[in-house]
C-alpha cells in the first residue's frame, strides 16, 4: 500500500470527536483528492505532516521542543519521507529522531487530532495529522539540530509555555490514556 493510500484510509476511518474535527478530516481529505502530490513538502497547496506528543503518563508530563525556526514549544513531527510506509510511522520516526527517545509506542486507536496551520510561503497549509507516543520507563532525551531545546514539562505547566493547538492534543491525548 503506499503512503498516499494510507494517508487516505486512515482520514477516513478517524472520528475526531472535538468540533471542527470532522469538518478539518473532510478539508484532508479534499485536498488529498485535489492534490496527489499533497502528502510531499514540494506541493505548493500544502502538505501532510506527522506529529506525536511524546508522553510520560507515569510522571504526568510531556516532552515538547523548542522548534529552530518557528521559535515555540512543540510536539515532535515533520514531513512525510518516501521511506515512510504509513503516516503513523513518519509520526514514530520523527518522535524519535526530534526526542532523541529510542522505544517510543504508539498510543492505539490512531492519530488524536488533526491539526491545520497556515506555513510560510511557498506552501500555504500543514495538514498535520497528530498522534500521541508514550514514552520508555527512564528515558532519556537528546536534542536534535532541528530544536533549540528539549524539555519535559508536567501537564499543568503546558498551557504556559505551549500555544493552544498542542494544549488541544495534550486534553485529547489525556483523555485517550
């Protein structure tokens, strides 16, 4: 199956229950259907991406980065690969690669939210598809050349530091734990 067809089976079966969930799954998946090329950073209309929160339930907090450019506390995620076979797995391996956390697992019941945010030109839109990752007992971040820092925070401190589309993905994350 490729990555496209996964992109579109899993928009289909997901059931976001929070307002506007089903009306963003719906935009996915008509800009998938206008833009073949809309899982890929080169589609100019915007473009899939892949998230995970990586959480510690065990302590009650999260593992947010400082992102390089955009200058904010974020979950982990990023770009879709050609090596990717399936969005959950570009969310894993971008957990992984911007933590530095290696034994990440994937929270069941896929992706948690969906997220869409506008980007500088040239791309207009990242059409992110959110998950969630629980992370090892003990584990222990590095931080990547694409963070400027790497921080564990507890649940109540992250409406603090973080904006509210990853306020969002904590409450529905907690709520699937």
């Amino acid at each position: 199956m490729s990555l496209y067809d996964d992109a579109v089976l899993v928009l289909k079966g997901y059931e976001g229950r929070e307002e506007g969930q089903e009306e963003l799954r719906q935009a996915y998946l008509d800009h998938l259907a206008a833009h073949p090329d809309g899982l890929w950073k080169a589609c100019g209309a915007g473009h899939l991406t892949a998230s995970a929160l990586v959480v510690d339930p065990a302590h009650g907090r999260v593992l947010l980065t400082l992102h390089k450019k955009l200058r904010m506390w974020l979950q982990m995620g990023g770009h879709c690969e050609p090596q990717d076979t399936s969005v959950r797995a570009a969310a894993v391996r971008e957990a992984t690669e911007e933590s530095g956390v290696p034994g990440l697992t994937l929270l069941p019941g896929g992706p948690v939210r969906l997220d869409r945010h506008p980007i500088p030109a040239p791309c207009h839109w990242h059409f992110d598809v959110q998950y969630a990752v629980v992370a090892p007992p003990g584990a222990v971040q590095e931080i990547s050349d694409e963070s400027l820092d790497l921080r564990w925070f507890g649940y109540d401190e992250v409406p603090r530091v973080a904006d509210e589309s990853v306020v969002q993905l904590l409450d529905a994350t907690r709520a699937r734990l």
